[in-house]
C-alpha cells in the first residue's frame, strides 16, 4: 500500500487509491492475462526465427547483410501475424511511418478514403486535408481523399463505408482515439470494418493506424484482414526501450512499396545500417507485452480515480479496452495545466520542469505535454496531452512501470487539490 514515505499526498487520496485499486482486480487480472497471452506470442517468434547475440552486432554504411535488421523484420511480420514488416529506427515517428505508407502505396489519381472520421492531426498535412497546397502532400500528387464521419455514438457508419470504399485504392482505419473522445475501436471492431470493405471492394487495400494499439488485445488488425498496420517504437511495441523508430507490417507486395518509399525503388529493404539500434529494438519488442500491461494498468486506475472525482472518462469503467490511453474531461485549461503539471512532478526524468502549453508543429491548437521521459517524447512512458481547445479534455497514457504509472496519477490528482481547483 502507498503511503508517505516519499510523497506528500492528501491523506483522503491515499485512502481513496486504495479502494479504487481494488475496484481494479478484474479488470488488471484480465490485462495480465492478455500480458501472458502477449509475451508467450513475442516469445515464440524470437526462438522461431533464431534471434541470436550476431543480431545485436549493428551495421554502418549501407548495412549490407545486416542480420540483426532482417530477423528483426522477420520477428516483427510473425508477432502482427503479418507476411512481412519493415522495423526500422530510420522512421522518425509514427506519423513519418504512416506517411511512408500511404505515399508507398498511392499513386496518382487514386482515391484514399478515411472510414474512422479525420484521421490524426498531424495526417492533415500529410494527405493534404489541411495545411499549404505545393509542398508535398498526397492532394498535392493528384490523390483525393474522403471520409466517412462516424455515428453519434461514434461508432462506424457501416452503410456509409460500404457506399463510399468501391473502387477506391485505400480504405484508412484509426485504430486509437486520437485527440477525439470517439470510441477507439477494437480489433473485432476493424474486422467488422474489413468485412464491410472487402464485401464491396475486395481490392481496397486496409491500411490500419495501429499507434497505441498493439498488445492491448490478444489481437493486431492484421490479424483480422488488414492489409497494412503501422506504429511508433515510442509508443507500445518499442516497450519503452527502443530510442526511435517505427514499422509497418502485412501483406508482402505492400511492405516492399513501402520500403520502396522509405529507401529508393531498387534498393528496398536491401540496405540501410542499423547503427547501435538492433538490441534495443529487440528488447523493446521482448518487453513491450509487459510494459502495456504496466500502461493499460496505469490507464485502467486513472479512469477509476478520476470517474470516481467525477469526471467523465474515456473508455469507461465497462468498455473494452483498444489502446493504452484514458481521455479524461477535465473541463477548463487551469484543470488540464495542473493535471499535466502533476504528471511531470512524478516524471522520473525532468520532474522538475513545468510543462506549458505551445504552438507544436503538425498541431491545430496550442497543446500542452507533459513527459519526462527516457526517451524524448516517448508516450508509452506515463504522459498526458491535451490541445488547448473543447472538450477540454486531457489524453493520458503510458508507464512503463505501474508503480511509477500509479504515482504520477495520484499527483496529478494532488496538483489539482493543491491548487483548490477539486476537493475530496
Ligand atoms: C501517436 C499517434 C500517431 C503518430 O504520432 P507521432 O507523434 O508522429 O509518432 C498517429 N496516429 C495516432 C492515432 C497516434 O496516437
């Protein structure tokens, strides 16, 4: 039980979080059994494909022959039931990864349609939705986008998808909420999706936006028909270890265009050295069933402390989990400053830094984060986000420990009693 050995919590906190914690047993009984599901899964594929000490040695130059970077792909394309993957620490973030996608895969006069609403804020830019014409965006190659807004409930308008996917070259799912308090969709969810898309338009391709959604479930979207998966090594399958990096995985045909894109038609996946980065990537991976679970558990105790303070929190106490985070709407920007603010004060790394809201770049709104991380920016480490604008609504995620996970909630929590913005 925490008590204030270390910290200065409000004593009606401390005895707060430990009736919350029980209220929790189920469901952090079920995320460790979806854990041991996980690991036994990455386990399986690191002594399937030989995973040995040569795959750390790394390579420079052009990386010929690096084996490291292709049993790595090898282990990757197994764990996302996947024919093939492209994991590299060349891909500067998730959205780069994804742009890589989608401009691998697109050509002129193709048509990409969204079928989970408007994709990620900093996709805007990338598709060309919003941002300045003739700098390089997928309208700016001559291929059109459209979506298909969701439901009120915001779930999916399955008529509407079926009317809007035949013939088109991509139908785009987003797995995760995003800055949105939509529903994040589950992998039975997609394969609905997929179901609904190869029905009418069997060559579509299904590209899936998997950021914060691997391990979570026993499932990947690959798993269920999608084509083509891609995520951020700063977030899940990096397991908080990787310092970089992002990868793509499904079908064969695909995964070369893709590297295609990323390297240069000819060359593909053929080069590209790996530098110092093929231990961490594997290790990641190896602790990435663990550390979501750490993450879900952190997710799953912050939703219950802050439903029970009274804020309305996304998912909710009875909905299946997607993604590693927990929306909470806090309400006003002076809720969200000291939320964040709390957040960092239990960061094992820059707790003494003050967060403050600023004009990110790929970013609508100003957007206040909090992170004190390892590694920098990496989200599968506790953090919170929140653009300054409605619902005013802050998006929590990571802990690679829950101990750490836990802590950082709690003084989050602190920061708003201490600032007289909530009392217990
Ligand atoms: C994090 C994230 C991305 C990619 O963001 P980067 O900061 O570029 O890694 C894309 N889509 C979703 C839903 C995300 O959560």
């Amino acid at each position: 039980m925490l008590d204030n050995n270390f910290f200065d919590f409000n004593p009606k906190l401390l005895e707060l979080a430990v009736k919350v914690e029980y209220d929790c047993k189920e469901n952090f009984a079920e995320i460790e059994e979806i854990a041991e599901y996980n690991g036994a899964k990455v386990l399986s594929a690191f002594i399937n494909n030989r995973v040995g000490e040569s795959c750390f040695y790394g390579s420079s130059g052009y990386g010929y022959g690096d084996t490291g970077r292709d049993t790595l792909d090898r282990v990757y394309s197994e764990v996302m039931g996947a024919e093939d993957a492209l994991a590299r620490h060349n891909f500067v973030s998730g959205t780069h990864a994804l742009s890589v996608a989608l401009f691998g895969v697109l050509r002129t006069g193709d048509k990409i349609v969204a079928i989970t609403g408007k994709p990620y804020d900093t996709l805007e830019e990338v598709i060309g939705i919003s941002g300045v014409d003739g700098k390089g965006s997928l309208k700016d190659f001559g291929i059109t986008y459209n979506q298909v807004d969701l439901l009120e409930d915001g779930q999916v308008d399955i008529d509407g998808i079926k009317n809007a996917v035949k013939g088109v070259k991509v139908a785009y799912i987003q797995k995760s909420r995003g800055y949105t308090l939509r529903p994040t969709y589950t992998t039975d969810d997609i394969a609905e999706m997929v179901k609904a898309v190869k029905e009418v338009s069997p060559n579509t391709i299904i590209m899936v936006d998997n950021c914060y959604g691997e391990f979570v479930e026993k499932c990947e979207p690959t798993n269920v028909g999608a084509d083509l998966i891609i995520g951020s090594l700063i977030k899940n399958p990096g397991g908080g270890i990787a310092k970089t990096g992002g990868y793509i995985a499904g079908r064969k045909d695909l995964v070369e265009l893709c590297a295609n894109r990323l390297t240069c038609v000819g060359i593909g996946k053929d080069i590209g050295c790996t530098l110092s980065q093929n231990k961490e990537m594997f290790m990641g991976l190896f602790f990435a069933p663990d550390v979501v679970a750490n993450a879900n558990k952190t997710a799953t105790f912050a939703m219950e402390l802050l439903t029970r303070l009274g804020f309305e929190c996304f998912p909710k106490r009875n909905e299946k989990r997607g993604d590693i985070i927990t929306a909470v709407r806090l309400g006003n920007e002076d809720l969200i400053t000291a939320f964040c603010q709390g957040i960092q004060k239990g960061a094992p790394v820059d707790s003494y830094i003050a967060p403050e809201a600023w004009e990110m770049p790929g970013y609508e709104s100003k957007v206040i984060m909090a992170a004190g991380a390892f590694n920098m920016g990496a989200s599968i480490e506790l953090s919170a986000d929140a653009p300054i604008r409605e619902p005013f609504a802050v998006w929590l995620q990571g802990g690679i420990t829950y101990t750490s996970g836990k802590i950082g909630v709690m003084l989050a929590v602190q920061e708003m009693i201490s600032r007289g913005l909530i009392s217990l």
